[in-house]
C-alpha cells in the first residue's frame, strides 16, 4: 500500500468513527428533550428524534448533499442529487466520498433535532416530520454550501470549523421562530405573564444526554478536520472541552450567586452552551482563548435563558434557543476576537471579525425567513398544534397510542398549578 493509499485509508476509518460519535448525539438529545420535558410526552420526544434522523437521512441523500455540496454558484449547488457522479476528487477531499455523506448526515441530522426541543409537548407529529425533512433538505444545506461548499462566506474567509453558526445556530434560530408561531405550553405563563416553572420528568435522562453530547462533541470538531493524520485533533480535543468545563463553572457560579443555589438543569445546559460556542473556533484559538469564549458563553447563556422566557415570554422547555441560537452566534463572532491568526486581541484588526459579524446575520436572516415561511405554511396545511384536550392529556397517548411509562402511576395529567 501506497502512503497516498494508507493516508486515503486513516481518513475514511477517522471520519467513519467521528460520524459514529455524532450519530450517537442523537441519543443525547433524545435523553435531554425527554428528561427536561414531562413523562406524558417522553414517547412522542423519542419518536421524534428517532424520525428526524431516518427521514432526514433520506432527503439530505437524496437532495441536500447536492445542494450544500455539489457545484453550482455562491449560493447553492445545484448537482449531485441522490449522490450520482459524486467523487472524492469533485469534493476535493482524501476519503471514501460515502464516509464523507454520512458525515455531513449526522451534522444535517444534528440541526433538524435541535428544533423538536424548543417546541416539544404541544406539536402535532404530522407537522414536525415536515418541518424536520425541510431543514434536512434545504434550509440548513443553504447555509452549508454558503460556509463549506463553495459558496459565498467561505471565499470571504468566514470562520466557522464545525457548525458553531452553520449548524448550531441554524437549528437554535428555526426553533425560536417556530415556539414562538407555536406559543407556550398550557400553564406556563401566568395571567400576569410571569413564567411558571414546568419541571422536567428525569432531570437524571437529561443529565445522562448531557454526558453523551459532551462524549459524541470529541466526533463533531475533532472530526471536522477530515483527516486522521492531522495532529491538530488531539488539539481540537483539548480547546472543546476546555470551553464546555469553563461554560459549567461559570454557569454554576452565576446561578449559586443569583438564586443562592447552584442550579443543576442551567449548568447542564451551560455544557452544551460552552460546547457550540466553541465549535467554530476550536481548532482557530488557544486553549487560554476557549476558556475565555466558554466563560463568556456561560454568562451570556444564563441572562438569555431568562430574557428568553421573562421578556420574550417564548416557551423552550429545554433552552435550546439559547444554547444552540445565542451561543452558537455568539461562539462564531468570538472567533473574530480569540483566532491566533487575525483575532482582533492578536492584532489582526477587525477584518476577521467583520467576516464573523457577517456570516452570523446572513445565517440569522435566511433561517428566519425560511423558518418562519416554513412554519406558517404548515400551520395552514396541517396544523402545527395538538388540541388542548391533547396537550393536556399528553402525545404520547393521542399521538402514538402509547404510554413510555406504562408500568408506573403517573401524575394527574393537567395545567401545571401554582
């Protein structure tokens, strides 16, 4: 064997095991929703995600890698569909081009999942299954090719290494628009409009999701490098988990400050929030710098968390709002500021930075505007909310006939009370 041969070999088994780990994200997000949502709902949660990802799967096979990735111009491609004609030497890579498809499936599958979160307990399953297949299909590949197909940012010399923007905060804006046409859950606004707390069922499921979204990000950056003989991994490594653990501490920290306890669901969620915050930089800045970009996430999530359900009055039973949309602008911005090379803090002015600042609001822009025509039109075709007899009495009964906990007594299904 060749080197060239053996070099093509380590990168298709490298990418391989990193698209494993980030497949198995979906399992973290699954606990996650599941724990942070109540046990009525927990089937409906599980099939949702079982769904965005084997649909999902389908339509970015057979239309959304072709759009993020075949040739066309600066703002979509426009070959490549059903991945006929696609090889490693059009995409420009040294891999099997099917290790690099199921690669770029679970980032797809990754932003379609982010949005079941904020809108759980009240959507109508139809209309989730078109809604997932949409951002599968079109709206997160859109801004795929922008950043990592040809397209547009990526020759302005936008920053964005695994999807802090192009992933993260794609999912995080299209679930903000789509819990807001949505509205809150029955009981979580008082008459007032002060927020009541609707406690999860398993805060031990959603910590479990935690962990395994921490364990499957050393596959999402890591893995973004395409090469397993890149020594730069075991550096991207480090910086990921740098900002996660510096993003809990500081969570913890602000919380324990603010509410006299340390609160566990928030630093759990300022895990995740140090970790998308530190996917666009992470093989861009120092291990000094995602400290600094965790530590900033961290504080920026806890206020944002809160403007989102005390101003905004917008129902995300899970933060994923925050965590993906805020931190995953925010972690793609800071980039700007923390690169080693052209960082404003290492006097490379402020052209990075402009770059970052353009690439978060074009992102922003498209997703809104495609989110909010998505959500609208299925509103008007199928409907986007389950009855409130339904809502109240759980999905997972009206939905799918089941009970996920059908060997326990449950509590009186109803409107949360004071």
């Amino acid at each position: 064997m060749s080197s060239s041969e053996f070099e093509f070999a380590v990168n298709t088994v490298w990418v391989l095991v990193a698209a494993f780990l980030v497949f198995f994200m979906q399992a973290g997000f699954a606990m996650v929703e599941t724990g942070f949502t109540r046990a009525k709902n927990a089937g409906n949660i599980i099939m949702k995600n079982t769904m965005d990802f084997a649909a999902g799967s389908l339509v970015y096979w057979a239309v959304g890698f072709a759009i993020m990735f075949g040739p066309g111009n600066g703002m979509v491609g426009m070959s490549g569909f059903f991945f006929r004609g696609v090889t490693a030497e059009a995409l420009d890579i040294n891999m099997s081009p099917y290790a690099f498809l199921l690669f770029q499936t679970v980032f797809a599958a990754t932003a379609a999942t982010i949005v079941s979160g904020a809108m759980a307990e009240r959507t109508r399953f139809t209309a989730y299954l078109l809604y997932s297949l949409v951002i599968s299909s079109v709206i997160y590949p859109v801004v795929g090719h922008w950043a990592w197909g040809g397209g547009w940012l990526g020759e302005r010399g936008f920053i964005d290494f695994a999807g802090s923007s192009v992933v993260h905060s794609v999912g995080g804006w299209a679930a903000l628009v789509g819990a807001a046409i949505l509205g809150p859950r029955i009981g979580k606004y008082r008459e007032d409009g002060t927020p009541r707390a609707i406690p999860g069922h398993s805060l031990t499921l959603g910590a479990l999701g935690v962990f395994i979204l921490w364990f499957g990000w050393f596959g999402f950056n890591p893995g973004s490098s395409l090469s397993g003989t890149d020594a730069s991994i075991g550096y991207i490594a480090v910086t990921t988990n740098l900002a996660a653990a510096a993003a809990a501490v500081t969570v913890m920290l602000i919380t324990w400050d603010r509410y006299g306890k340390p609160d566990v669901s928030m630093t759990l969620n300022g895990v995740l929030g140090g970790l998308v915050a530190i996917t666009a930089g992470c093989a861009a800045v120092s291990p000094a710098g995602a400290v600094l970009i965790g530590i900033i996430a961290g504080g920026v999530l806890v206020y944002a968390l809160e403007f989102i359900d005390k101003v905004l009055k917008i129902d995300d039973p899970v933060g994923a709002i925050g965590v993906h949309g805020v931190c995953g602008a925010l972690g793609t911005v800071l980039v700007g500021v923390f690169a080693s090379e052209g960082g404003l803090l290492y006097g490379g002015g402020t052209a990075q930075l402009v770059v970052q600042l353009t690439g978060v609001g074009a992102i922003a822009i498209w997703t809104f505007a495609a989110a909010f025509v998505l959500f609208k039109v299925i509103d008007a075709l199928v409907g986007l909310r389950v009855p409130a007899s339904e809502e109240v009495e759980g999905l997972d009964r009206n939905e799918h006939l089941v009970d996920a906990y059908g060997d326990f007594l449950l509590k009186p299904a109803g409107n949360t009370a004071e």
